[in-house]
C-alpha cells in the first residue's frame, strides 16, 4: 500500500550530526600540517570551493607537496576521526526520528558526504536503522545544488517533488528545493548564522531543536 506522508528528507551534517564546525576547520588544519600560510587572499580564493577544488587550488597556486590523491585521502582520515569519536547529535534528533517511525513517515538522507564517510558517521550515532537510503552526491551523480540531486530524490522516494519535505541547515539547499516545490524545515546551526533571515522567509517552520518540528507538515 503506497505510504500517505510526504517524504522526509534529511541533511546531515549541520542537520543530524553536530560537525559543520568540524568541516570548516579541517581544511585550516590541514594547511597548517602541509605549512601553508593561511592569508586573508588564500581564504578569499578558497571560501566558494569545495574540498576536492580547494586541494587542485592548493597544489597548483601554493606549492602543496602532496599529491591530490593522498590529500584527499588524509582529510578522509580526519573527518573520519572525528565522526567516530567527537561527533554529537544535534538536539532533538534521535527523539523526532522516533515519532517519525511511530507514524512510518518515510524517512531518507539527502547529503553532500561521500559515502565512505556519511554511512559509518550514521552508523556510529545508531541513526542509519531510520532511512530507507542514503543519497550522496556519489550515488546521485549530481551534486546538492543541482536540481537533479533532489529529483532523483524523490523518484527513490516514489514522490513528486511536492510531496517531500527536506530537514536542511544550509541556505544554498533550503533555497533550491524551495524553488522546486518542496517543503523546507529549516534547522537552525552555527555555521549559517548569517543567513538565519533568509532561511526564515523560505522555511515553513525553523528550529533550534529537532524534536519541535510539528509532523503535520508530512501530511
């Protein structure tokens, strides 16, 4: 019998997991073991670029000794540790994933962390039991601010674009599924502080604590 909610889609980090802090200073820690100099014009240069774009930068504009391989894999490593041994939940996470069972609202991860980090990162927290999948910018084939990530969201999740509400901290996301016809339940997080405004004119509710979201939006 086909499911009467609207599909949840959840963001992870900044979201579930208490570690965007974590990915904004690993790549600082990261110049500082390879003895980069952290300048106001590194920073300005790098501020739009992802990880794998901000290592091709490093290494053809600042000497980087290491190849693009092994330094991927060393911010693989770090953001690995973390996961496994420093990462909190954010508030209110596991008791709304729970009311969400209670009622079998479809559940799914929609995430720009590859998969080798995102499944044990969900795994350790005991969270990964929740969703149906787990969508990555690896097995979507399309990154999170292309609109064909969250299509193909909603095709595996068997609804229209108008029947998914995303759980998202990030203005970028929030803003695009918006204009897709989805539902957004903004979560508020350190790193996007500066455009709470923002996320608050395209949110139909805006929390601090996960476990305040009403779950008549999934009617």
């Amino acid at each position: 019998m086909e499911n009467k909610y609207n599909l949840a889609l959840f963001d992870m980090d900044g979201t579930l997991i208490d570690s965007m802090d974590r990915w904004i200073s690993i790549i600082g820690e990261f110049m500082d073991r390879n003895k980069i100099i952290i300048t106001d014009e590194l920073i300005s240069n790098i501020n739009t670029l992802n990880l794998e774009e901000t290592i091709h930068f490093l290494i053809k504009n600042y000497g980087l000794k290491r190849s693009y391989q092994e330094s991927i894999d060393d911010l693989d490593k770090m953001m690995m540790d973390y996961y496994m041994h420093h990462a909190k939940l954010k508030p209110g996470a596991v008791e709304l994933l729970h009311r969400m069972k209670e009622k079998s609202i479809p559940m799914a991860i929609a995430t720009a962390t590859k998969d080798l980090l995102a499944i044990p990162a969900l795994e350790k927290q005991g969270l990964k039991e929740f969703f149906t999948f787990i969508q990555t910018t690896e097995n979507a084939g399309f990154p999170k601010a292309r609109p064909g990530y969250w299509k193909i969201a909603a095709e595996r999740g068997k609804k229209d674009t108008n029947e998914v509400v995303v759980i998202e901290d990030s203005l970028y996301a929030a803003s695009l599924v918006h204009t897709l016809g989805m539902k957004v339940i903004g979560v508020e997080d350190k790193s996007g502080e500066q455009h709470k405004e923002e996320m608050l004119k395209i949110s139909k509710q805006f929390v601090t604590n996960l476990n305040d979201v009403d779950l008549r939006w999934f009617e």
